[in-house]
C-alpha cells in the first residue's frame, strides 16, 4: 500500500494544484463565498480520517446551548436522502447519518440538519420559525462557498497535517497552507502523559503554516479524548470497571478504532474485536455474525456505531461507550475564544 501510494505521487501534485487554484479563487472572490448575519463556527481538518469531529461539536454544543439556540449542519455522510432535512422523530441514521443522528439523540434542545450545499443548509435553516442563534458547521473546512465568522481546524496526534502530504499519495485534502484560515488549531487524541517539550515540538512545527491571531492568547490546544466510566444500553447502565475482566466482543465501524478497543482490553480478559470501515451501514449478515460471535460475551459498540445497530435484534444486548473531547490545558482560553466571538457577531 506504501509503495502504491509512492507511485501515485504525480496525481498527488496534480489535485495539490487544482486545490491550490480553487482556494486562490475563493480568496480573491472570483468564485464567491457567502457570508449570514449570524455567528457561524465551523469545525474541520486538513485530512481525511477520524480526527474527532464530533466530540468537537458536542463539545461546542454543550459550551454554548444553554444562552443560545443552536443548530449543527452536516452533510450527513452515507445517508440514504438527498437535500436538506431538519431532524424530527422521523429521523434515522439512515435519513441523516450516524453522526447527525447522534447529534440529534443526545441534545433534543438543538436543531439538527443535514445538506451537501451548506448555503442552502442555512438559508434553510433560517427560513424556520424557529431560527437558530448560532450554527454549527461540521466537516466544512473545505466548503469555501460558505464563509463561516470562525474556523477550527482539528489535527490528530501522531498523525500531523503539517507532516501528511496531498492525496493520493497522503491524506490531506488540501494543501498544508489551509491552515491559515484557522482561527485556532486543536492537537486531538493526545496521550494523557503528553509533556511539555512534546507540546512545544509540535507547536513549533504547526507554527510553520498558521498564524495565530493574537500572540497573548493560546491559538493552539491539545485535547485528549475521555471515555466514559459506564456503558449504557436502552436499558442498563454498566460501570466499565464492572466488565473490564469479563469476556467481550467489541464493535468498531470508525476510522480509528484501537484507543477505543485498548480502553475495554486490558490483558485479563479474553475479548474478541470486529472492525468495519467508518460509517458502515450493517447489513443483516453482519447482525446475525455479531449475534454468532457475541454469545457469552457482553457486545459493546461505539457511541456513533450504536445509532446504526440499536433498533436492530440486537438491541436488548448491546452496550455503547460514550467519549467527549477534554483539553490537556487551557480550556477557559479555548471557551473564551468561542464564546467572545459568538458575543461579538450576534446581530441581537
């Protein structure tokens, strides 16, 4: 696979000049953005993979949904629905995507939508009665035709934006320079034990390509993400430290599965691992091969794998591990960042 990805090295070239164009475009205005009269946060990266997007936006989510209304637009990846849909209790994973879905799940007080055009997600959102205060934009890095008021760009330890090259040959979507559209960078999945000297390393490589804004104000932030301590059903609730030496069949359809698999695996139990590709829709076949598999053993999936297997056969026996995104240091600097330009760009 290395070797296939050395050798497409010139199509990596090519579609790093047709990013590179396009962006050039954008930011002289002959292709157009648009801009709402409201504040607009989008989250993204630089690269395909999990970068932890959506611990990032429930984590915005919770920071800012108890003063305003609050919307999140996705493009809902793998749905199987076209256009714009607002979330209601006809929704499914199947009509928004497991992540929107999940979005709309846990925080009934916001409204969830999905549109491929983000500009017309918006317009669309803002035609509602009950218009939002703030939207969410989730994995829109990318979408210049929207120009959001703050940008964080998300980049995952050990696997650095400013250390990946373009497509095919790495995994950037776009050429490193992007990130100077970041309003703040945020280092995720870091190790717990992540010293100092380590921070600085990486700032100081990231610092090649953004530029922060305000030089008394940390721009860059390295966050962690926390497991829950239980593991939760439709109608159980398990302390991880209960199941942790018991046998286990663990359920991973993410694109980074094995802090997840390491965290329920310590080396007394006899646990059992089945991987799909992200976003995996469950056939049948593969609930009745997790049912053959999981017998005598707890079934326990991811928080975004469970939206897509919860209202299968399978519900009354399997558990999901809930994560959220924490900040290694300097959380209230990342909070006031967000929450001063939600303050200074209401129109209200």
């Amino acid at each position: 696979m290395k070797f296939l990805r050395i050798l497409l090295f010139p199509f990596s070239v090519l579609y790093g000049f047709i990013t590179f164009v396009r962006n050039f475009l954008f930011d002289v205005g002959i292709l157009k953005s648009y801009t709402f009269n409201l504040p607009i946060i989008a989250v993204g990266n630089l690269s395909v993979g999990g970068t932890g997007k959506t611990p990032q936006i429930e984590y915005l989510i919770r920071l800012l949904s108890e003063n305003y209304k609050i919307a999140t637009l996705s493009r809902g990846y793998k749905r199987q629905s076209k256009g714009f849909i607002l979330a209601d209790e006809k929704a499914s994973a199947i009509t928004l995507g497991d992540e929107p879905f999940q979005f709309y799940q846990k925080f009934p007080n916001i409204q969830v939508a999905v549109d491929a055009d983000r500009k017309n997600g918006i317009e669309q959102l803002l035609s509602q009665k009950h218009k939002p205060e703030i939207i969410l934009l989730d994995d829109a890095f990318q979408h210049r035709k929207v120009k959001a008021g703050f940008y964080i760009l998300l980049t995952a330890y050990g696997d650095l934006f400013c250390d990946d090259f373009m497509l095919p040959t790495g995994n950037l979507r776009e050429g490193r320079s992007g990130a100077k559209r970041a309003n703040l960078i945020v280092i995720t999945k870091c190790p717990k034990s992540i010293s100092e000297s380590e921070i600085e390393i990486i700032k100081q490589k990231v610092m090649r390509f953004f530029v922060p804004q305000n030089d008394k104000t940390p721009s860059i932030f390295f966050s962690f993400i926390d497991y829950d301590e239980k593991i939760f059903s439709d109608s159980k609730t398990i302390a991880v430290s209960d199941i942790l030496e018991k046998d286990k069949l663990l359920i991973a359809g993410i694109a980074k599965p094995k802090p997840f698999f390491d965290y329920l695996n310590p080396e007394k139990s006899q646990n059992q691992t089945l991987t799909f590709p992200d976003h995996h829709h469950f056939s049948n076949e593969d609930i009745l091969n997790i049912k053959k598999q999981s017998v005598n053993k707890i079934l326990i999936t991811t928080e975004k794998d469970y939206v897509r297997l919860k209202d299968s056969f399978l519900a009354d026996e399997i558990f999901y591990l809930p994560i959220k995104t924490s900040f290694i240091n300097n959380s209230d600097a990342f909070d006031n960042l967000v929450v001063d330009f939600v303050k200074n760009n209401t129109p209200w």
